[in-house]
C-alpha cells in the first residue's frame, strides 16, 4: 500500500450514495396509459337494459310519433299537421249599365211641321228650305227630331238635331244644331230622349 493511499471506510460510501439519491428527488412514475381506440364507425354497439341504469325498460311512445324500442327501432316523426286550403272568391264583375232604349216616334204633337216652324230663322239654323229627317220621337213632354236641307243629296246632307219640350202653344226649343247633349238634356231629358242626342 503507498504511503498516500487512503482508505475510505464503506459506511461513508453509504452515506454518499445515499445523499446523491435525495438530491435528485423521487424517480419518475410511468405516465398512464389510454384505453385502446375503437373506431365507433365499424365496432358494433350493443346497449342493454344493465347497461341503461335510472332509464325504464320497454317501448316510449310520444304522441304522433312512431314507436321507438330502446336499443335500435324506428325514430320519432313529427305529427303530421293539415294546412287548410286557401279559398279565393271570384272577383264580381260589374256590368256596365245597359243603353236605354230609344223614346218611339210621337203620335201626336208636336208634329214634323211643328218642329220646322219652332226652328225656323234661330241661330244657328240655316236659312233654307228644311225637311224633316226622321221624328219627332217623344218621351212624356220632350222630343227629339232631325232635320236636313231639302233637295241635298246624300254627300250633301248636313243633318241638325232638335231637342224641344212641350206642345203645340207650349212647344219650347232645348237645343238645335250639330251638338245638342246639353247640360238640361243630359239630366232632365227622359233616358230615350238623351240617348237619342247623347247616345247614352
């Protein structure tokens, strides 16, 4: 043995081993394992009534549902439900208001000669030969006559309307000329006397 060897007793060596393996803590643990996986597309699953506690056993039925059973079946529908059915009414048609016959030919006064005489030498009237046309046509105390120029043929015909009221002495001139829807014809004439110098 050298003079400069020296000898360590064994109850130190313990100790400093001993001191190492408290400085460097506890050993590490296993980490934990998952459980194996399973493919939930292809494994089969199977689910009992042991394996559904708290659940009741046998069929649910909702109301307007199918019947389900635990474990597999048919899924629930939805109630079916009935909408009813709009109904439209038909627009109502209002028909226009049918044109008034026209008044009949007078059989008595005021005559054809009647009307030319009330007419002769008013304004408007041509000074000339007249003839009556076709008239007078009488409604309760109105009439109505037209008029054209004697000895005219017919591109030459001008024919005049004459409306009057009254009788032989109470004969009175309404309208005469080209146009004779006036005001007074159109709402007191009777309706086959304004349709006659309206035409409606």
């Amino acid at each position: 043995m050298s003079p400069h060897t020296r000898l360590i007793p064994l109850g130190a060596l313990s100790l400093g081993a001993l001191a190492l393996a408290a400085a460097c803590g506890e050993p590490p643990q296993p980490q934990p394992t998952s459980p194996p996986y399973v493919n939930v597309s292809t494994a089969p699953i199977s689910l009992g009534p042991s394996q559904l506690p708290g659940l009741p056993i046998g069929t649910i039925q909702p109301t307007g549902a199918a019947t389900p059973t635990l474990g597999g079946g048919a899924y629930p529908t939805n109630p079916t439900y009935t909408v009813p059915t709009a109904t439209t009414t038909p627009a109502t048609t209002i028909s226009p208001t049918p044109t008034p016959s026209h008044a009949p030919r007078c059989t008595g006064a005021p005559t054809g000669p009647q009307i030319l005489t009330l007419i002769k030498g008013k304004p408007g009237i041509p000074n000339t030969t007249l003839k009556v046309d076709s008239g007078p046509y009488c409604s309760g105390d109105w009439s109505f006559t037209t008029v054209e120029k004697a000895g005219a043929n017919e591109d030459q015909l001008e024919p005049l309307m004459v409306v009057a009221t009254g009788k032989d002495a109470t004969l009175t001139l309404v309208a005469a000329g080209s146009e004779v829807c006036v005001d007074q014809v159109q709402t007191t004439a009777p309706p086959g006397i304004r349709v006659l110098a309206c035409g409606f």
